[in-house]
C-alpha cells in the first residue's frame, strides 16, 4: 500500500508542476504550500538564521516561477 501512495503522490506532483509550466497559479500555490515550511525547516540545517532561511526557499520559488515553460520534470 506503501508503494501505491508513493506513485499516487509522485504523479500528483508531475501534474502540479506541468499545471505550472503551463501558467496554473494554483498548482504553483499548491507546491509551494506543500514545500515551503519543510525547505525552510531543511535550511536551518546549514543556515542559523531562519529570515535568511526563508529568503532562499522565496527565491527558490520565485525562480521556478520564472523559469516555468523551461521546466523538465
């Protein structure tokens, strides 16, 4: 069942990010609310400070808005 929930979720996230490259302000909310808190939680890691932290992973995000028609997923 495990596995099934892995394909399910990895084929979700290929149909968020092809909704984004095709303009979907929605899918790209989607990911960014399914991401956001856990990159920035995986920055503190490296990086003490948690506004810096959360400035990456905006730019991140800003970038792969962006970058969107150029997305090979």
């Amino acid at each position: 069942m495990k596995y099934q929930k892995s394909i399910t979720k990895d084929s979700e996230e290929k149909l968020l990010f092809n909704a984004v490259k095709e303009d979907s302000h929605f899918a790209f909310s989607c990911l960014f609310n399914r991401y956001y808190k856990d990159l920035v939680l995986f920055g503190g890691i490296y990086i003490s400070d948690q506004g810096i932290c959360e400035d990456i992973v905006q730019n991140v995000f800003l970038n792969l808005w962006k970058n969107r028609k150029e997305l090979y997923i």
